[in-house]
C-alpha cells in the first residue's frame, strides 16, 4: 500500500455532507462513528485507514457501487447496512438524499477482537464488501454507537467497548475472512500484553515514552519486547508511538483551538517546532494549514 490511507475526517473532502453526529476525539479506543445527511451523489473515494460500516437511518435510494472494476447495485432503505474493507478505493453513486452512520473499526480492533475469540495470532483481516448485508444485529448496535456519540452519559466510554466488541465478533463471525499467522512466524506479544502496552501509550503520550517505558508495562525486557511488539502490530514502538502522536494532534488541531504550543506538550512533542517538522514531513501539511482547513 503505497498511498497513504485517509482517516475517518478526511472522508468529507470527498463525500460532502451535513455532519450529524461525531464521536468523541480521544476517549473511544479502536472505533470512531460519524454521522452524514447526503444529497444525491455520484463520489470516489480513496483507499480508507479504517473498516467501514454504513448504517442507513433515513431515506430509500438506488446505491451503485464499485470496488476494482465490478460495480454492484442494491435499493438500500432504513435498517440496511453496507460494509467496506479497508484500504479499497471505491466509487459509490445514489440518487436520493438519505441519511447515515458511519462507524470504523481500526484494524487493531478486528486483530484484537479476533485472537481474542480464536487463541491464535492474526496475520490479516478483510471484511467482504457487501452492498446491502442483511444482518439487522449490525444496524442496531451501530445506531446505539451514534446515539452514545450524541448524548454520551455515565459510563459511555463502558458502553461503547462492549458495543464495539459486540459489532466486532458480530462481523468476525459474519462479514470478514480471516487470515491467521503460521506457528513459524515472529514471536508476539499476548493479547492481554498488547491490549496493556496500548492503553499505556494512550495514556502516557504526552510524556517522553522509552522503549524501557514501554517493556516494563509488559513485564518484558527491551530485547524480547520491541521483537514482539513488531511481530504483533507489524511495526517498531517508535513509529507506533510516533503515528499515535500524529493521530492526536490531526484531531486536536482540527477539532479545537488549542494553542499550538499546547498542542505540541499534550502530544508528546518535544516543542511546537519538533511538531511542525514531524506534522509536515508525515502529514504534508504545517499544523497552521491544517487548523485553517477546518
């Protein structure tokens, strides 16, 4: 994958629409859902970071859809649901206003989700690109994952982890093959060590984190932590620790008005200059561009 995959708010750049509903920037792990009211459309959109689930709310359409070069057609109305793997381009054409969610599933979500179910390390997961999936059990949860986005309350960041792990098993039983690691692939992290080393860095990424940091909240040393770590996730803790950085401040600058240097501290940078190199190699943007494209 040689192009960069766009996030979830990025989507708007090439599906315009009214923006209904949005999960919270930071607190919700693994999953993310926005909500869009759509005029009649004909859009392409790029290969996308994150699994897509669209849950139709409101309105009856014809939806034409491509993904390669085969375009499928289905008559789509409330409490219908398509499913988009991640990293496919496709191009979508409806010719009625209607009104969706939109929830992702980062792919660390899936991966988890899955060993946990099946005891065995996880080499890749791919959702079948269904148009219209008929699975009822998907648009419910997806629509109390909209509604905790809107109203939220006491203990919605419990609720939303168990809807997400809900929605997940759901569309690993279902919607999604499954590709597993052979025994003679590299040494991984558990599932339980990984789950503790992610909420470690979720939590500490304002702080200068080290590789001692990261292996002693596992219990391992440096050595047998950063090989199983990349044997897990497929890449070094720095770089995870780095694109974590990067994710937060996108949201930040986008959603708030953070001074940028405060931006900077609440990331993990070690000032706003360190910020403005990292964001503009990676992102090809200065943090000051991005805020002004809001």
């Amino acid at each position: 994958m040689g192009e960069e995959l766009i996030v979830p708010d990025q989507l708007p750049v090439w599906v315009p629409g009214d923006l209904t509903v949005s999960s919270p920037d930071d607190s919700w792990r693994g999953v993310s859902v926005r909500g869009y009211r759509y005029e009649d459309s004909d859009v392409e959109v790029p290969a996308m970071r994150d699994f897509m689930i669209v849950a139709y709310r409101r309105g009856v359409t014809d939806m034409r859809r491509r993904i390669d070069s085969t375009w499928h057609r289905e008559q789509l109305r409330p409490g219908d649901v398509s499913l988009l793997t991640r990293a496919a381009e496709s191009h979508w054409t409806w010719d009625a206003p209607i009104e969706v969610v939109h929830v992702y599933l980062t792919h660390e979500q899936l991966a988890a989700t899955c060993r946990a179910m099946y005891d065995r390390e996880v080499e890749d997961v791919e959702l079948h690109d269904t148009i219209k999936a008929d699975d009822p059990a998907i648009h419910r949860t997806a629509m109390m994952i909209a509604q905790e986005a809107a109203q939220g309350g006491v203990g919605s960041e419990l609720l939303v982890d168990s809807l997400t792990t809900q929605l997940s098993v759901t569309i690993l039983r279902r919607h999604a093959n499954i590709l597993f690691r052979s025994p003679d692939t590299p040494e991984c992290l558990t599932f339980r060590q990984e789950h503790l080393v992610r909420d470690y860095i979720q939590t500490h990424l304002h702080e200068r984190l080290t590789l001692d940091d990261l292996a002693s909240s596992v219990g391992l040393s440096k050595f047998h932590f950063a090989r199983q770590f990349r044997g897990s996730t497929g890449t070094t803790p720095h770089e995870f620790v780095l694109r974590r950085r990067l994710d937060r401040a996108r949201l930040m600058l986008q959603r708030t008005n953070t001074p940028l240097p405060e931006v900077a501290q609440t990331c993990g940078f070690a000032d706003q200059s360190h910020m403005n190199r990292v964001v503009k190699k990676r992102l090809g943007s200065t943090p000051g561009t991005i805020r002004n494209q809001r």
